[in-house]
C-alpha cells in the first residue's frame, strides 16, 4: 500500500520504509502480477501450515465444522496407549509377584 502526495507530479510514499517515489502505472507492473498471485498462493499454504500446528484452527483442505478433531483424535489416541503402556506394567507386575513367589 502506498500513500499518493501528489497526484500531480505522481509522487507517492511507501508509508513502511519512508521512501517517496514515482508512481507507476499497472502497465509497467503487469509482469509483477504473475509474481504476486504466485506469492499469494505461498501465503496461503504457509497460512495451512501454521493452521496445522494449532489444533484449534481449520486445516486447508478440510470441511466446516472440524476445527476441534485433532483434540479429539488427540484424546482417544493418548487414552489408547495410556491403556497399552497401563496394561504393560501390569503385566510385568504380576510377572515380578509371581516370580518372587508372592501370591
């Protein structure tokens, strides 16, 4: 976004670097569109990974309505191998009582 100072000299300031320049007109930047939609498509799948670190946020290519079910899937996937590693111990457990000739 640039900031117009004169329309009639086309003098025009980029207000985040501070440096009043000559405007140019579309036609000059014609070749740059090519170049902004391609970093428009970057943006958006750096946008899809940074969604994809956050378990409340949408994922790119997923449907309305499933922002939470990476919580979910988070959930039964740590109470699955909470019970496989409780299930382990026990196990080894019992194998030590009986080893040790406690029952």
């Amino acid at each position: 976004m640039k900031i117009q100072i004169s329309p009639e000299t086309e003098l025009v300031m980029d207000p985040l670097t501070s440096v009043i320049s000559k405007q140019k007109t579309l036609t000059e930047n014609r070749s740059m569109m090519a170049l902004i939609q391609k970093l428009d498509e970057t943006e958006r799948a750096v946008d899809s990974l940074m969604n994809a670190l956050a378990p409340d946020k949408p994922l790119a290519n997923s449907w309305r309505g499933r922002e939470k079910t990476s919580v979910g899937a988070g959930m039964v996937t740590n109470i699955f191998y909470g019970m496989v590693l409780g299930l382990i111990v026990i196990g080894l457990f019992l194998i030590l009582i009986f080893l040790t000739g406690g029952f």
